[in-house]
C-alpha cells in the first residue's frame, strides 16, 4: 500500500540521487578533461550507466557558457558609428563571429559615401527579397548605438546557442566523410562532436572566469584548447599523426566556415525577423 514518505525516507532518496549524479559528473569530468576521446570510446564500448549523457553534458556546458558570457559583459556588443549604419545582413559571417566575441570591426577608413551607398543598395535587395526584413533593416538602420546594442545582444543570447547546437550533425557529417571506412556508425560520430564540443565550452568559459596568473593559465588552456580535438580523434579514431593534423585542419576549416555562416544567420535572423 503506498504511503507519503517520511522526511527521513525523502533525505535518503536525495542524497542517494545526488551522490550518484555526482559520482556521474566527474568520472565524466575527469575523462573529458584529461583524457581526449575516451569518454566517446567508453560510450561507443557499452560502458555508458557510470557517465552523465553526451546530450546532457553538451548541454550543461553550452548553457553555462552562455550565461557566463552574459553575466561578465562579453556579449556587450559594440560597434562603430560608421559600422553600425550598415545593416546586419551586410555583415560577414567570420564577421558575425568577431563581433559576438571580440567587438565590432572598425570601418574607419571606409569612405562615409561609399557606406552609404552600399547601405541603400544592400536594404533595396533585402526588401526585394522579403519585404518586412526591408522594413526591419530600415529600423535597425535608424536606431540609436545603444538601440543596435541592445537588439545585437538579444539576439546573441536567443539565437546563437540554438546556431551553434544545430552544427553539431554537421560536425558528426564532416567526421563520417573524413573517416570514410572506419566502420564507425554516423551515431558514434555525433557523440565524438558532442564530446569535443562540450569540453569547448567548459574550456571557453575557464577562460572567462579563472584568475589568470602571469598569462599562464590562458595560455595553458588555449594550447590545450588547440590540441584536444587531433588528440581525441586519434585516440577515437586511430591513423598516424600526420593524417589526424590533416583531417583535423580539413574538420576545422569547415566546421569554422559552419559556424560563421550559423552565427551569421542567427544575428541576422535576430534582427530582420
């Protein structure tokens, strides 16, 4: 028969859960960290009950990430006079990445004319293609810097995270093409993106928040930053060193160009929707 558990009942249910998930969070923790790759291997090999899902763990630290990024001002977007009269969608998608992360470009040395030209040709095409995004880029046009800010920030806030998650069965795309009779299932390679993405962030956002000791803590987890993805895909995947430094800039370059044109998109989509 059932019966309302007890306090007693209820504190050992707790504790026990919360034991367990964090026995969970840092075999994967530690896994992830110092061991490229083999939180993957110990998934693909059955071994999953011990580790926090690959899902879950992109998704902690994806969020966290972004929170970060807000709570310390870096999504305090800014741009110049002369850069902010050009609509979004004139902006490059390597752009769009710069500015989420280190501030606009300046176009000082652009001509003042010449922007304004190419800014009224840019909104006449805008509007010709759809024409409430011609009406919402004359909007944005005619905001005020901190106006422009603010929509900029929003829309990094709303939309990137959803930008940047949807590459990942694209990362896993680019891995299946690159691995071309490996054997390894599309499945295996989308809990490898996962993965190396997921320490990204947490790598990111150590960046933000550890106290940075002579430049030695920065540079410490950017070089490991760096090295962690040919790492973990030669632990993962096998194949000498050379042809992982070869799939692994072929992988970066269009996961980079992925993430431009996604970011792009996202800002774009933020302020013209």
């Amino acid at each position: 028969m059932l019966h309302p558990p007890s306090a007693r009942e209820f504190l050992h249910e707790f504790i026990g859960h919360y034991v367990a998930l964090e026995g969970k969070l840092w075999k994967s923790l530690l896994l992830l960290l110092f061991r490229p790759g083999q939180l993957t291997l110990e998934y693909i090999n059955g071994r999953r009950v011990r580790y926090i899902q690959p899902l879950r763990l992109y998704l902690t630290f994806s969020l966290i990430f972004f929170a970060v990024v807000k709570l310390t001002g870096h999504d305090d977007i800014q741009a110049d006079d002369e850069a902010a009269r050009t609509p979004p969608a004139a902006t490059a998608p390597a752009g769009a990445v710069e500015k989420a992360h280190t501030k606009a470009r300046t176009t000082r040395d652009v001509e003042p004319g010449d922007i304004a030209a190419g800014t009224a040709e840019l909104r006449k095409g805008i509007g010709n293609v759809n024409a409430h995004w011609g009406e919402q880029a004359d909007r944005f046009t005619n905001m005020s810097p901190e106006e422009r800010d603010k929509v900029m920030r929003t829309a990094f806030g709303s939309y990137v995270p959803y930008a940047v998650f949807l590459m990942m069965p694209l990362f896993a795309l680019y891995l299946k093409v690159l691995y071309l009779g490996s054997g390894r299932r599309y499945g295996e390679h989308l809990l490898f993106a996962l993965h190396v993405n997921g320490f990204a962030f947490l790598a990111l956002t150590l960046l933000m928040v550890v106290p940075d000791l002579f430049g030695i803590v920065s540079f410490a987890l950017w070089l490991w930053l760096v090295f962690y993805t040919p790492v973990a895909m030669r632990r993962v995947y096998g194949g000498s060193r050379l042809t992982t430094g070869v799939r692994w800039f072929v992988l970066m370059a269009l996961h980079v160009t992925g993430m431009g044109l996604a970011i792009g998109a996202a800002f774009g989509f933020g302020i013209l929707h």
